[in-house]
C-alpha cells in the first residue's frame, strides 16, 4: 500500500513539473540575420524553428499552436508558399485553411484559434492540440473572451454600400443571424443586435442575476436563464463623472493614476498656449516621479475638466504602450488587447469645441486608472 502511495506521489509531481514546464515554454519570435524569414527561439534563446517563415507569420510567441506562410525551395528560383497550422511537435494542420481577415492571421487566444474550411466557406475553432473544438459552420467568429466568441450565422456577404455580391468587394462584411456561443459550442443567446454588444465586458458574467445594474446589459439564453455582461462605456462615463470628477484630490490623486504617466513634456503646455508639433514631445515617468514634478499642474487641470465641455472617446490604442515592455496587455500577435482592457480619451473643448487637452484612461484588471496626458494639435470635434 505505502509503496503504490509512493508511485502516486511520484507520478503526481512529475505531471505537476511537466505542466508546468509547458505552461513556461513559451516561443519567442525572431528574423534571421542575413535573411528577411522569421523563426523561433525558446526561452533560453536555443533555436527551436530556423528561419523559414514569411512576413505574414504575425505570432509574437509561440504557446500551443500558431498560424504560418512557409516559403519553400529558397534556394530554387520556383519557390513556393505552404500555409498551414504549426503545433509545437512539428505537426502541420489546417493546410490552406488560415482564417485570415483585413491581411492579418489570427493568433490563439484562450487556448483556441480560429480556421477557415475552404470547402464550405465556414468558419470554425482549433484548440491547442490541434482538435477541431469548435465545427466549421460559422459564417463568422470572432475570438474567444472568458469562454465566449461572437458568431454569425445563416449569413451573406455585404459590401460597403450594402448592396450583396456574388464574389466579395474590396471592403465588405458579413450579415445574418449574430449568437453568443460559450466554448461547449452552446448558443447562450440568439438573434443578438449589433448595437448591443458595444463595450461588453466578458469577464464580468452573472448568470441568471436578479440585481438591477444600469451599465449592463442582459441576453435571454435559448434555456430560458440570462446573462448579463457590464457596458464598459457607461461604467467608465459614470466612474468618470461620479468618481474622478467628484472624488480626486491632492491627498488621494496617487490611487488614480497608472503606474507610468505618459505626459506631453513641453513648457508651452498650458490652455492659453497654442502649442507647435516641432515643440511637443512625450515623456513616461513612474507614478510617483510624475506626481513629485506636477501634482499642482495635474490638480488644476482637473479643475479645467471639472468646470468645462468634455467627450469621451473610445476604441483606440495608448500612444507609447509597447509590446516588448508590456506584453501582459497585448495579443500573441503583439497587438493591444482592447477587450480586455479598455481605453478611453476625454477631450476637453472650449466653447467653440475645440480641442484643447487631452487625458486618458485604461481599466486594468482591477479599475481604472489614469494614463496619459497630452496635446493633439488643434482640431474642431
């Protein structure tokens, strides 16, 4: 009995290890010297991949499963492109099935990626082995957040000028019936507006709530629950407004700041000043080395947000945030990961609603903080 307790044990932590040396060992992207083709290193920076992939092979790190354009014959002057899905054991899948939309590959995303089967049109899920977890039978999906993607079924091509097409135009998109699938491929809501799922926190489920909460929204399931998600535009506007607003002062200004300040450094950056391209210039600071320099400043400015016409924007990137510094708030694909934290610009206006500052904001995984601080040249909002 003790010695097949022991073998348990045994065999428990080695699985244990294993995980989680898999979990660690994470690819990282690299180009070769003397060559414009793209391969991967380990963590220790032993090439695990040569150099043999084109431009296009936009995966910054390499986890489970990746998609790839593979030039071949190199040396030939017939060479020829293969594109298919990589798995870490060398496996190829999915040839000339890549989901790829506005000339860019997809990237795994909770264990899972997106592919396109040329046969019927569909689209479909890869998980990290390389399964099909998700069939093809999706005109349309997006990625996985929290165990939901959004889907379009039973749909058509629409162009730009919404006329439909036999053969899809330059700028097109689809239109049919949009559903919320969890990732049992499970519909867990149907006929879904488009308008509705503007600034949907996925990560803020409830499932089947009683509480009323005015920044959310609620789907009615095929099953009869719901499940209600938080707006993050009204929760930002209303955190904005109520909280920053209303809440911020010199003793507590430190709890609503980003760790780093992005700021525009320039003398001139004042709201009687016009202020030139050439003279504008930005500077990242920690926290507090901003706050020990310009407490005074950011506090009055406050006051200008406080006293005059604001807009809140959404949608767009910070301006210095760079993948190789802060990688946890990027895709695999090395781009910034909106959905999962959002970023917000309020524009401070004068009376001709014009732009005379700017201030942003990112939501962490906690709350929102402040960003950045700048000046965009003078535009008519």
């Amino acid at each position: 009995m003790l010695k097949n307790n022991l073998i348990l044990l045994c065999l428990i932590f080695h699985l244990n290890l294993l995980f989680s040396q898999q979990e660690n060992d994470t690819w990282i992207k690299f180009e070769g010297a003397d060559t414009y083709l793209i391969g991967y290193k380990d963590q220790k920076g032993e090439v695990r991949i040569e150099p043999k992939f084109t431009f296009l092979t936009n995966a910054e790190i390499f986890k489970n499963i990746i998609p790839v354009f593979e030039e071949t014959n190199l040396k030939g002057e017939d060479s020829k492109i293969k594109q298919y899905y990589l798995l870490k054991n060398g496996k190829q899948i999915g040839r000339d099935s890549l989901y790829v939309y506005d000339t860019t590959l997809d990237c795994e995303n909770e264990n899972k990626i997106r592919f396109w089967d040329p046969k019927t049109d569909k689209v479909g899920f890869f998980d990290g082995n390389g399964n099909i977890v998700i069939p093809a039978v999706y005109d349309n999906a997006q990625p996985f957040y929290n165990g939901f993607s959004v889907v379009i079924k039973d749909g058509k091509r629409i162009c730009a000028d919404e006329v439909q097409e036999k053969e899809p135009c330059e700028h097109w998109s689809w239109f049919g019936n949009i559903q919320i699938i969890n990732d049992k491929n499970q519909v867990v809501a149907d006929h879904v507006p488009s308008e509705s799922l503007n600034g949907i926190d996925w990560f803020s489920v409830k499932k089947n709530s009683t509480e009323a909460n005015e920044n959310e929204i609620t789907f009615l399931s095929p099953d009869g629950g719901t499940y209600s998600f938080l707006n993050v535009d009204k929760e930002f506007e209303n955190w904005y407004r109520q909280n920053f607003l209303k809440q911020v002062s010199d003793s507590n200004i430190n709890s609503f700041l980003f760790e780093k300040i992005t700021y525009d450094a320039n003398e001139a950056m004042q709201f009687n000043k016009k202020i030139k391209f050439k003279d504008s210039f930005w500077k990242t600071e920690n926290r507090e080395e901003f706050l020990k320099n310009n407490k005074g400043f950011l506090l009055k400015m406050i006051q200008k947000y406080k006293e005059s016409k604001t807009v809140i924007s959404t949608g767009m990137t910070p301006l210095l945030f760079k993948y190789e510094e802060m990688p946890q708030y990027f895709s695999d694909c090395g781009v910034y990961q909106n959905i999962k934290f959002p970023y917000f610009r309020v524009y401070l206006l004068n009376k001709n609603k014009v732009v005379l500052n700017t201030i942003s904001f990112i939501k962490t995984e906690k709350e929102f903080r402040l960003l950045e601080i700048f000046r965009i040249l003078y535009f008519r909002y």
